[in-house]
C-alpha cells in the first residue's frame, strides 16, 4: 500500500476540489433532521454522491464509506464527510471542511481535507509529511499553553451526552486561565488541519466518528503533532477521543482532558466511533 498513497493522494486531492468546486457555488436549499440538533443538507448529499462516484471510477477496487448514506465499516475504504460543519453551513458561518480519508482496518494512512470558504487544502499521507496547497508544513510550536489557541470540538447532543458535556464543561473552565484563547469552530476538519498549520497549538474532540477525524489525523501526525486517545495511546479509528496537540504541549492537553473525565465519569464508551 506504501508505494500505492502518492498515486492515490493525486486522486484523493482532485476528488475532494471536485467538492469544493460545487459546495463554493452551490447554498442549501433542503434540510432533513437526522437526530437530536443533527442534520443534512441536499449540498452534503449531493458533494458526497459527486466524491463516492469519483472515486468509485478512479478506484474500482476500494469502497467507500459516508456520512451520510453509509458504506463498508472495515478493511480499505475511503471514508469521506461531504460537509463538516453542516450547522454552520446552514446558519451562512462561512468555514466548513471536506474530508476524505484512506482508511486501512484501523489505521489511516492518507488524508485530504479542504476548506472551501478559506481557498486552502490540506493533504497528507504516511511518510510524505503534510502540505497545505502544495507546499509543505511542520508544527512550529508554541512552546507553551500560554501562548496557545486550543480548538475545543462541539457539545454532544442526544441522550448519552450529559457525562460528554460535563466533561467539557470542566475541560473550558481548567483551559480558560491557562491558555491564550479557546475556540469552537464547529468543524473538526478545521480544527486538526490548522492544528497542522501552527495556527492552533491543539485541538480537543471528546468523539472520533472515522468520516470527522481520520484524514485531519494523518494530516496533523505528519505535520508533527501528537495524537492520541483520551489515555493517551497513539490515535486510530477505534480510539474513544481525538486529542491533538504541539509535542510541547500535549503533557498538559492530555492531563486536563484526563482530569476533567475522570472527575465527570466520562470514559470515552459514551461516544460510538465507526
């Protein structure tokens, strides 16, 4: 597979513009509830209908997996998430993300995220380093929590959130005299890709469904962050949470998240990771 990812990054990165092309021109204009305070768009289904069929021609032999209308669960698959950050998109917040991501058993080995509103793609693939828009980037600090912008992932909603949410809840309260600023961006997409930027110093997601996180995972591990599971364990499809962070930083990250899920009772089982 290792001497496959250039050849399959080139399709990846063409695909994922092809979806930004069309979520660029296009606003939404139906809007189907999936759950509590969760939703799809026709732009969502329509970005994702236009990546699967590419991707299907151009890879016959890989499935492919979306958010929105399903597909393989295991083995290699593309997992794609045809708008991160659907609220946003609805309510004309202008950053939401593409995300498109090689997806071996556990582990992503190719990643590609674009982010429409802001012009920039974001690519990786194991051993090839990270690019944004073609030109190569590295984690350049901060050296401490001080001097950090952390990107802290939404609140959960449904009936299995409460013990989620209190952690959060504590996670803001132990960050917000620590570091520089906090943020919610409501896309997770942009949070590990400007993680990978140096514009964050960490990024924060107690959850880790595959089609959100995966490709901002390879891209942020090869622009030189650390990414783990909530106990701290190198990060793959079947972690519970998605903490990223500067290797300067993730000794503190990891022991406020820690610190802030034990004394809530959140263990990372509430969240489904598929």
């Amino acid at each position: 597979m290792s001497t496959e990812l250039p050849g399959l990054l080139l399709i990846a990165q063409a695909t994922v513009e092809h979806g930004a092309a069309f979520l660029r021109t296009h606003r939404p204009r139906t809007c189907t509830g999936k759950g509590d305070r969760d939703m799809a768009t026709d732009v969502d289904l329509a970005i994702e209908r236009i990546v699967r069929d590419e991707l299907t021609r151009a890879t016959p032999g890989i499935g492919v997996q979306g958010e929105e209308e399903g597909g393989p669960t295991s083995g290699t698959r593309w997992v794609i998430d045809p708008v991160d950050g659907t609220a946003n998109l609805t309510h004309d917040i202008p950053l939401t993300g593409i995300s498109l991501a090689l997806v071996v058993d556990e582990d992503p080995p190719l990643g590609v995220i674009a982010l429409p509103q802001l012009g920039r793609t974001y690519c990786a693939a194991d051993g090839l380093g990270a690019c944004r828009d073609g030109h190569p980037i590295r984690i350049a600090g901060p050296a401490r929590l001080d001097e950090a912008i952390v990107a802290v992932g939404d609140y959960g909603t449904g009936p299995d959130a409460a013990a989620r949410n209190a952690a959060m809840l504590a996670i803001h309260a132990d960050l917000a005299p620590r570091a520089q600023r906090i943020r919610m961006l409501g896309t997770a997409a942009a949070d590990l890709a400007l993680l990978a930027d140096s514009a964050l110093g960490a990024s924060i997601t107690l959850g880790n469904r595959t089609w959100d996180m995966a490709a901002g995972a390879v891209i942020a591990r090869e622009a030189g962050a650390n990414v783990t599971d909530l106990d701290g364990t190198d990060h793959t499809t079947a972690s519970r949470c998605t903490i990223a962070a500067a290797p300067t930083l993730i000794e503190d990250i990891l022991g406020i998240v820690q610190r802030a899920s034990a004394i809530n009772g959140f263990t990372g089982e509430e969240v489904v990771a598929c």
